[in-house]
C-alpha cells in the first residue's frame, strides 16, 4: 500500500467504470449483469475492488467508486418513495441538451431509510484511508426527473436561469443538504460529461467558460468546505479559482473526456497553474469529473497518472520552497527567516 500524503492530497469526483460482470461497460446508464442476491454480491465485490485498485495506484481520498449506482441520480431516486420507477418518461433535461428516460413523482416525496449506507459502511470497513461519499446534488436531482404531482418547478428547468437558481435557492439547498454532518463537505460542479450530446454542447460555450465566475462568490460564502471543478483541456479560466479564497479547491487535473492518459508532467503542470490561485494547503489534486462511462483499464492508467503527478508536483514545490527560502534568507541578512507556508496539517488543525 502507498503512503499517504501530507499536501496535494489526491481523490477522484467519485465514480469508477464498473466491471463488466456488474453492468454494461461503457455507459453512463448501464444495465445490470444480474439480479436479486447475487446482484448484491456483485455490487460490493466491485466495490472492495475498486477501493483496493486506488489505494494501490497511490489515491489518499477514496471513495466506493458509485458500483451500488446505476446512475448517479436514480441510485438516490430509488430511495425515495414517491417516484414510480416503472413509469419512465423521455424528457429533455440539462434544458434540452439531451434527453433521458426519468422517473416520474407520482406523490409526496419522502426518504425510505439512509441513502448509499450499505455500500458507505461497507467501505468505511475495508479501507484506512479517508473515504468520500458521493451525492447527487438537489437542482441536478430535479432536473433529472419528471413530476406529475408538485406541479410547480421540476419540470424542464433551464440552465440558463440555474445560474440566478443558485444565488436564489441553490446554496440554501445545499445547506439544507449538508445539516447534521460532522465530515468534511465537498461540492462538485462541472460542465458535464459522460455523452456525446455534453461534449458537443461544450463547443457551442465559446473560448472561455465563465459561468463559475456567477457561482464560486456565492460557494466562497457558503458553509460547504470543499469545491470540485473541471480544468485540466477545460476553458475554465484558472485564475477564477481565486474566487474560492478560503475553500479547499479540488483541481481537475485528469480529463475525463478522453481515453489519453496524462503524464506526471501534465498533471503537474496544472497544479502549479492553480497554485497561483490556491494555497497549496488547500489544493487537491482530483478528477475533472466522474470516471463511470470509461474503459476500466484506461481508468486505473489516469488514477495512476493522478497520483504520480501529484508526486511530481510535491518534489518540485519542495525544493522551490527550499530554494527560495534560502536565498531570500542569504538577501536579508540578520533579518528574521521568511515565514515557511503553513503545513496542510497546521492548516487543517486551524479549521
Ligand atoms: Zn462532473
């Protein structure tokens, strides 16, 4: 097993390919292989599996890899009662980019028991390491389903307008949301992916992406500690992640829209980009998104890749700071040594 490290702690967005014995490989909405027990079975063999196969590659933050989940959304939807799973409807959702076979809210919408707690569970007990657990946000949850009972915004919302959505309910949702948690909090947002409709929706966005520029300000003020974002090939400018003063910023530094597999060099480029912008006892290098739809073998290649270049950029932060520290030292002769950049666990202490 690898150590785990002090700064540039590497995780993922969350989800993993599932093997091809558990669903359809390939797909963000997967069939599944079987059924019933053996199902279950199967679920959380993948999930042991992939827990060992990121702890191997060098991960610090691990997560259960979604393996309980069809699809990121509906494996929450299938506890809640309320929504009729046998009545599927097509809809046109992320306004129209593509369209999905959603549930349909038939009644009042109520929770059945903890969501994901047998796979969270399972995974606490299996690995030593921090574990994240992943959660559909509410405005993603309503855009991915249709209501026949509420009657008032589910339907169709326009991502246009989500923008004024998240100053306006976004942020008190996700309050709402996170009430009563003790763990860390993490928010993920990015420009989708996973299917041709999102890839090709992106070329129409233009040179430079600056819808974070909307959001980030109202995420810097909001009780969430952590946020994910897209950049590594993204046209996100970097220096929007200046926004985020005060957040823990996981940095996607791996593409999840290609099956090329980055080298250390690369990963580390990015990281000492977003180091202008974030202190590095708050910077995490991650994935720009989930992994769910891709080759299971290119997926381990790029979690390998994540944490070599996380250990690139360490080595050379390191001896920069080294570097810098001594000749400042030897240019202010008699003065007092420059202040050393707070260790991440010094930081995470004063949290
Ligand atoms: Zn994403």
């Amino acid at each position: 097993m690898s150590q785990i490290h002090d700064m540039f702690q590497t995780t993922i967005a969350g989800s993993l390919p599932k093997p091809a014995w558990l669903a359809e490989p390939n797909k963000l909405w997967p069939a599944w292989r079987a059924s019933g027990v053996e199902l279950e079975r199967a679920k959380r063999d993948a999930t042991l599996l992939w827990l060992k196969e990121q702890e191997d590659a060098g991960i610090d933050i691990v997560t259960e890899g979604e393996q309980s989940r069809q699809h990121f959304v509906h494996g929450f939807l299938e506890s809640v009662d309320g929504i009729d799973f046998s009545r599927k409807v097509k809809m046109g959702i992320r306004n129209n980019r593509y369209d999905a076979m959603v549930p349909v809210v038939t009644g009042p919408l109520r929770l059945k028991g903890r969501v994901h707690e047998v796979e969270a569970r399972l995974a606490r007990e299996h690995t030593g390491r921090k574990l994240k657990i992943t959660l559909p946000g509410p405005m993603t949850i309503v855009d991915t389903i249709a209501d026949e009972y509420y009657r008032d915004q589910f339907d169709e919302p326009a991502f246009n307008v989500y923008l004024d959505d998240v100053k306006r309910w976004g942020i008190d949702a996700l309050h709402r949301g996170i009430e009563g948690l003790k763990c860390t909090t993490c928010v993920h947002i990015c420009y989708g992916y996973g299917i041709q409709a999102n890839i090709d929706w992106k070329k129409t966005l233009g040179g430079e992406w600056r819808q974070y520029a909307e959001i980030l300000p109202a995420l810097a003020k909001s009780r969430i500690k952590q946020v994910s974002l897209e950049c590594i090939h993204s046209k996100v400018p970097i220096e929007l992640l200046k926004l985020l003063k005060g957040k823990d910023v996981l940095v996607g530094v791996i593409d999840v829209a290609s099956d090329r597999v980055e080298t250390p060099e690369e990963v580390s480029a990015v990281i000492e980009k977003a180091l202008q912008f974030v202190p590095a006892n708050h910077l995490f290098p991650c994935t720009n998104c989930g992994m769910a739809p891709m080759d299971r073998e290119v997926a381990l290649k790029k979690l390998r890749a994540l944490a070599a270049g996380a250990a690139l950029a360490r080595k050379r932060f390191t001896s920069n700071k080294r570097r810098t520290g001594k000749s400042r030292t030897s240019s202010r002769a008699g003065r007092s040594r420059p202040r050393a950049a707070p260790s991440p666990r010094r930081a995470a202490r004063r949290k």
